[in-house]
C-alpha cells in the first residue's frame, strides 16, 4: 500500500506493529502519540496506520541504544563521545 505522497512505504496496522515488537496494541499507539513511531489516522472511522520505515527506525534506534549501554557496562572509563556519537573517539589504552 503507497504511503502518504506516493513513496510506496508500506503502511501497517497496530495490530501488525504490536506483533513484530512483541508489544501489545495499546504500547504501539503511544508509541505512535509519543512520535517514536510515525502513524496517520486513515478512513471513517479513523483507525492508525504505521508507516514501516518508522517502524524500521525505531528498531534501529533500539538497538543503537542497547550497544550504548552495552558498552556503559564494559567500562566505567568509556569516553562520552564514544557512548553519544559526538566529538573525538577516545583511543585504545
């Protein structure tokens, strides 16, 4: 199903979301008012639709932040640049 302007994105129900993140359908739609993920209100009556790439993008972000903890975990020296993406990486000791 084409997404809104034509860009061919798939668009999802809560239901299909909640699936594939495990959550339940109640999670995915505060996810969606929360702007983690981005939804539109289709038809009448509206119901939610998700767009796919949103749901891609917060898988990504998940996952970026269990490598940062991950890695807060490992060392108490960790350099905060290296934990944060900003800045100069820190070098090996």
């Amino acid at each position: 199903m084409p997404g809104p302007g034509g860009t061919g994105d798939r668009l999802h129900t809560p239901a299909e979301v909640a699936e594939m993140l495990q959550l339940s359908v109640d999670e995915v739609i505060a996810l969606v008012l929360d702007a983690r993920l981005r939804g539109v209100k289709v038809g009448s009556p509206a119901r939610w639709r998700i767009e796919a790439a949103s749901v891609e993008g917060y898988l990504d972000d998940q996952a970026e932040e269990a490598r940062r903890m991950a890695l807060w975990r490992e060392s108490n020296a960790a350099s905060f640049p290296e934990l944060w993406g900003r800045g100069e990486v820190r070098g090996r000791d």
